[in-house]
C-alpha cells in the first residue's frame, strides 16, 4: 500500500512540473501544423507593417549606475544615469519623444553579471511607476561542473 500511494505523489508531481513548464515555454499562437491527408488551405500571409515599438536599452552596472541607449534614435546618445531618479527623469524624456512619434516605449534591461539584483528592481520599478512596457535581457553563463574524485574529500 504504500508503494502505491509513493507511485500516484511521483504521478502527481511529474504532472505538477509538466505543466509548469508548459506554463514557462514560448508557445506560438499562430504556429501551423500541416496533417497528413488534410486539405490545403490559403492563409494570408501577416502583412509587413511597420514596427510600431521603441526599444530603449537600458543596462545595469555592477556599481549600481545605468546606461540608457536607444539604438533607434543615436542622436540621442549615450547616457549614464547616477541613481533612479535620474534614470526615471531620462526615460520619461526619451517616452515623451517616442510618444511624440506615435510609438510604443519598451524597455530592455540588461544587468551586468557582476551588478546586484536589486539594482535590476529599482529599473523595474521606475518603470512600473512610469507605466512603461519591459523586458529582461539577460545572459547567463554556466560552468561546466567536473565530477568528484573518488576518495577525495
């Protein structure tokens, strides 16, 4: 008996990080599955709009400063903002701007490795209080993890 209830808590928890995952995963809404023996059917092809969105880079130092970018607009040049209130002044500028150009505003963060997370929040937090879209860009690097030496300590 209580090997079976051990199988239905493995079942349950297989299940439980299943859809976990599937809740995580990129999933297309408009991806398309050709079945076998299926009538073709014309689908209009997604029209090549212009791109409605402004992108803003901003990155995250490990010092704690932020480095906003806009890749768009290089007039704008580069700029390095000491603290958050700077950084909200400078992306309320740069939102005016594309606002201005009927644009959607986005922010990309990208921390640096070595920058505390908290130093993350504080853009995310500027731009909640701001109401302007965000995005997470990060790289993480993984070592490659030798196995133990038998009999070493």
């Amino acid at each position: 008996m209580a090997t079976r209830g051990f199988l239905i808590r493995f079942i349950d928890i297989g299940l439980i990080v299943l859809f976990g995952f599937l809740m995580i995963s990129d999933i297309e809404s408009l991806s398309r599955v050709d079945l076998a023996g299926a009538q073709q059917q014309e689908i209009e092809e997604p029209t090549d709009d212009p791109d409605e969105r402004a992108f803003i880079i901003v990155e995250v130092a490990p010092d704690g400063r932020f480095g906003i970018s806009d890749p768009a607009t290089p007039e704008a040049g580069f700029v390095v903002a000491a603290n958050s209130e700077s950084l909200a002044e400078e992306l309320r500028s740069r939102r005016a701007v594309n606002e201005a150009a009927s644009l959607e505003t986005i922010v990309l963060i990208q921390p640096d490795l070595a920058s505390a997370v908290q130093y993350t929040v504080d853009v995310m937090d500027v731009c909640d209080r701001l109401s302007i879209a965000k995005s997470l860009r990060m790289d993480i690097e993984v070592e490659a993890v030798s196995p133990p030496r038998s009999g070493a300590p």
